[in-house]
C-alpha cells in the first residue's frame, strides 16, 4: 500500500510569489491535513480538509488557503510568500478519527 | 489552550541504556495522547497513542507510555535504547478528541552514544 505523497520535495521561491503544494493520501483516506513545521514554532496545524470540505483550521493569515479533491487528493497554497514561510509542510491522512500517516513534507524556502 | 510541554530539548544517551522522554499536558478533559518519531528527512511516524483504559500503552519498536492524570504526563520509555533510535521524539495531544487536528509538544532530539 502506497504511503502518503507530497510533492515537490524541495522547491526555492522569493517574497511575493506564490507556491502551491500537493498531496496524495494514503488510498481510501478521506481525511488530509496540513502542517507547518519549523524551527521556531515547531509543528503547527493548518488545515484539514474531509470530502473536499474544509473541516478544521489552525490560526494562520488567509494567504494559507488548501483544497481537497474528489479522489481525495488535497493542495495547499501559500500567496505572496514571506521568508517566514520556509518551513518543512508535511501532509497527513487518516481514515477518519484514527491514526495520521504522515507523509515525508514539501521543504519551501524563501528567499 | 490545550498544550503540550516537552521540557527536555535534547537528549543523549548511551546504546543499551533505558530513555524516558518527558511530555507533560495542559486539557481539562481526558485527552488523547500521542507519541511520534521523526528522523532527519522524514515525516512522522506514530509511536503510540493513549484514548482511555490501561494506562500504559505499548507502541512500536519497543517503546511504551504511561497517562498519568494526576501529573498531567505521557511519558515515553524505553528499556534499552538502540543506534537507530536516534531521532526528534514529539509528544501530541487531540484537543476534544479531534484526532485530526493536533498539538504538537516542541521535540525532544535523541542522540546515541556508542
């Protein structure tokens, strides 16, 4: 059974564009969520998302935004980014209620 | 807020000797508790997890945990530590069960001394 895809790996950006990143679940996992990890603030949550329904969200800036997929495939996306975004984002999907797999995270610097 | 202490940032121990990682919880209700493992590169990967009942749980790869209520801890133990044990160990908890939105403790980073 496939695990949990995040993709890309690793990308750079600069302040001010935009960046988009993507996750696959585990297959027949409807729930995803989305994490921010970083050195300062550790492993924050973002947003998780059911049924292509935004069901919980953590307490970041509208520039965060995340959507979910009929195949239960979910993106995030971060506008006019700041250097402040880099950070490890790591994706998750459960089946619902039970145990987050984790996928290995999309490395976003900002330069 | 529901929060989750980890009060030692790094931690070295000697291969074969025995771990216990601290996680101290502030909830009101009984939380549900988690231990995840992360070693460099990688995302989580559960440990082990506390809902209701025994409170000692057993997890994988030889690591257990007690709910102690009255401490307001999850602690995380290991008898005899191995070489590949060497990883950031995260305590979590599931603010009114929601198991999909979890806070997370800062880390404890695990060395292993030969």
């Amino acid at each position: 059974k496939a695990g949990v895809t995040q993709t890309p790996r690793y990308l750079i950006k600069t302040r001010g564009q935009q960046v988009t990143l993507s996750c696959s679940p585990i297959s027949g996992h409807r729930s995803v969520s989305w994490y921010q990890q970083t050195p300062g603030q550790g492993l924050q949550f973002l947003f998780e998302y059911f049924s292509e329904t935004q069901r919980n969200k953590g307490n970041f800036p509208g520039r965060f935004s995340g959507r979910q997929f009929s195949n239960s495939r979910s993106e995030m996306n971060v506008s006019t980014l700041e250097l402040g975004d880099s950070a490890l984002y790591l994706c998750a999907s459960s089946l619902d209620g039970g145990e987050l797999f984790f996928g290995e995270g999309s490395r976003l610097t900002v330069l | 807020a529901q929060s989750v202490t980890q009060p030692d940032i790094h931690i070295t121990v000697s291969e074969g000797a025995s771990l216990e990682l601290r996680c101290n919880y502030s909830y009101g209700a009984t939380p549900y508790l988690f231990w995840y493992v992360q070693s460099p590169g990688q995302g989580l990967q559960l440990l082990l997890k506390y809902f209701s009942g025994d409170t000692l749980v057993q997890g994988i790869k030889g690591f257990e945990a007690e709910f102690k209520r009255s401490q307001s801890s999850f602690n995380l133990r290991k008898p005899s530590v191995h070489w590949s044990d060497a990883a950031e160990y995260f305590c979590a908890v599931a603010p009114n069960g929601a198991t999909n939105k979890l806070i997370f403790g800062t880390g404890t980073l695990l060395a292993v001394q030969p």
